[in-house]
C-alpha cells in the first residue's frame, strides 16, 4: 500500500472543506439582517463558483490532493445543480 504524504493530507482537506462549503443550503442563511448569514452565502457562492469555474488554483489543488480533476469538477457540478434547483423552490 502507497503511503500518502502528509502535504496530499493537507490538500485532500482543503478540497473537502471547499466541497463541504459548496454544499451547504443558502435558504438557511437568508435572513437579510445578519451581517454573518450574509458572510455565509457569500462564502457558499464563492466556493461553488470556484468548483463550476475550474480555475490555475483548482487544478493545483486537485492535483496536490492526488485527486482527477476532471471527476470533481463533473460531480461536484452535479451536486450543486441539484441544491440550487432544491433552493429556487423553497
């Protein structure tokens, strides 16, 4: 069995927290008076453009995680479409 760096640890990490970012449900921070829940569907926005909008920084990332790119791109594209139609009918 390959023994898996601790730098691909890392990376691996900031590639879930990134796709745990994206996931998360924006209904849940809608309420237009919190300066926080707003900071919150900003970061949420952000981290699902940076995923259906692969980027130098996305590839490197995917990469040092020893990662395809091309595969967290398409199911990570997949994921988001379903929770942004889930949001548009709530």
């Amino acid at each position: 069995m390959k023994e898996v760096m601790p730098e691909t640890i890392l990376w691996q990490t900031v590639l879930t927290v990134a796709a745990d970012d994206a996931l998360h449900d924006k209904t849940k921070f809608k309420r237009p008076y919190s300066t926080f829940n707003r900071r919150l569907s900003i970061d949420i926005d952000h981290a699902r453009s940076w995923f259906k909008e692969p980027n130098q920084h996305f590839n490197f990332v995917c990469l040092s995680a020893d990662c395809n790119t091309k595969a967290i791109h398409e199911r990570m594209i997949k994921k988001i479409k379903i929770l942004e139609e889930k949001e548009k009918e709530r």
